[in-house]
C-alpha cells in the first residue's frame, strides 16, 4: 500500500489539533475524515473503512480505549494513538489492546507522518505471508523463512529465545512491542511479570548483533513499556 490518497481517520475532539492535523496531512497527499467523538470515530470507521486511525484517549463521551476495543473487535486497521497520557501504563494498556504506535502530545509531525508511513507500508506486505519477511539493515539480514540471521556476511548463532524475540520484533519493526505481550508469546503467560528474563536475552541479542545500547541503530528501549526493532519498513523485502 502507498500513501497515494489512503484514507486516514482522525478521532478527536480538540478542533485545533483536528485542523493541524488536516492540514499536515493533506499536505502529503492522504484524504481525511474527523470525529470529534467516540461514537462518531466508531461509526466513520466501519462507513469509510480508512486505511489508519489516529485515536485521542481523552473523549467527551467514552474513554479512548475502549474505543480501541471496539475497533479491534471489528478490524485490524492499523491505530496509532496520540494522546496526552504519557504513563507507562497507559501506553502498555493501549500497546496491549491493540494500538499499533502511540505517540504523545505535543508531538513533532515529522515524526508522527515517518510512523504513519511505516504502518501503511508494513499493512501493504502484510499479505505476501507469515514466514516471508526478510529485513536487510547495515551489514545485518534476518530472513525469517529461512530462520537465518547473518551479521558483515557471518551467520549468527541465536538461541531459541534470543531468535523468537527477534522474531517477533521483525514481524512489528518499527512499532513498540510491548514486555507483557514479548514474555507472553516467548515464555508463556506464567511468566508475564518476569521482565529480568527479557531484559537478558535483549541483552544478549544487542551484543551478538553488535548494537549499542546507549545508541541503538537496531533495538530500542521504550523505558517500562518495551522494545522497537529499529527497522524502517521501506527496507524490507517480501
């Protein structure tokens, strides 16, 4: 999918940041739709069917997550949300029930229209199938059909848990995956609360694929939320 006219659905009631965000977007050549309610957004979304959503927590009549829960019971459109509400646990419980991104207010456009972007482009191979993603970045290849990851022309020996986590990380690059859904998925639900056993293989990962944590070209720490794999889609290949 390109950018070409996709249809992104803005939900929220503060006028000036709806009118700031017509504008910026527009500019780039994607049509817009406005709600300034929960339930407007709700019904705009299964009418107009738009391409991503850009959801405020902060609603007059009904609270932004459950919002989220009402469209992931209905679609997979991909949903960023942009809110004020800069807690962990906020955006771990958006992160969890869905949300695809979430960025905080005031937020530079630049980087909300980079995100916006990466979405569209991931939710435009999301098709060519679960084992093909194949990532290519600085001198690193992860071909998740071939369950190979190869270093400046080496291979390099994960463990399970090392490359399930990479894995997982591959199949949302560029978006926040949040602890809980990592130690879920990797683990299993028993072990949701065991964030030292992530913060190891994260570790571990970083140094075998030869990242700096203190300034990270591939894994990102979002500070009590998760990680990003920072891997632009526009680099990935089916």
């Amino acid at each position: 999918m390109t950018t070409e006219r996709s249809r992104i659905l803005v939900i929220d009631d503060e006028p000036q940041i709806r009118r700031f965000l017509r504008i910026s977007l527009v500019s780039q050549n994607f049509a817009v739709s406005e709600a300034a309610t929960g339930k407007e957004g709700l019904s705009l979304a299964v009418s107009q069917a738009p391409d991503l959503v850009l959801l405020d927590l902060g609603l007059p009549d009904m609270d932004g997550q459950r919002v989220l829960d009402e469209l992931r019971r209905a679609s997979q459109v991909p949903v960023i949300v942009v809110s004020v509400r800069e807690q962990e646990a906020e955006k771990v419980r958006a992160l969890d029930s869905g949300a695809n991104d979430y960025v905080t207010k005031p937020f530079g456009i630049q980087e909300l229209l980079a995100r916006i972007r990466a979405l569209l482009r991931q939710q435009g191979s999301a098709g060519s199938g679960p084992g093909t993603l194949r990532l290519r970045r600085a001198g690193l290849e992860i071909d998740l059909a071939a369950r190979s990851v190869i270093l400046a022309g080496d291979v390099v020996h994960l463990t399970p848990k090392e490359y399930a986590v990479l894995e997982r990380l591959c199949r949302h690059a560029g978006r926040v995956v949040t602890q809980s859904q990592l130690l879920r998925e990797v683990w299993g639900p028993t072990h949701v609360d065991d964030t030292h056993y992530l913060r190891i293989v994260v570790s571990k990962l970083r140094h075998k694929l030869g990242d700096d944590p203190q300034g990270p070209r591939l894994l990102q720490t979002e500070a009590g939320v998760g990680y990003r794999l920072l891997v632009d889609t526009a680099e990935a290949e089916s």
